[in-house]
C-alpha cells in the first residue's frame, strides 16, 4: 500500500512539471523514453550471449 502511495505521489509530481512546460518539450522527453524502451526490449528479446543462473563457466 505504501508503495502505491509513493507511486501515486510521483506520477502527480512529474504531471505537475509536465504541465508547466512547453508541449515540444514534453513531446521531446516522451519520444526519448519511447526510443530507451524500443531499445530496451530489443535487447532483451534478441538472441544473444546469456549468462547463466548456475555460473557454469570455466574456474
């Protein structure tokens, strides 16, 4: 529940700076999120080399 406090108090700060702003600039911040999940989830969906939970590497 104090998590869901903490969040809700959050989103309501960075609403409040957004509304301040310009909307190019707001625009600007939201595209460049966007674009670092795009990246984000390329990453993690395309095969790659993957580490192991077990450590099995040479010692």
């Amino acid at each position: 529940m104090l998590f869901l406090v903490g969040a809700l108090l959050v989103l309501g700060v960075v609403l409040g700076a957004v509304a301040h702003v310009p909307v190019p600039v707001s625009v600007g911040a939201g595209l460049a999120i966007a674009l670092w999940l795009a990246v984000f989830a390329a990453r993690e969906r395309l095969p790659g080399r993957r580490r192991t939970a077990g450590g099995g590497g040479a010692r």
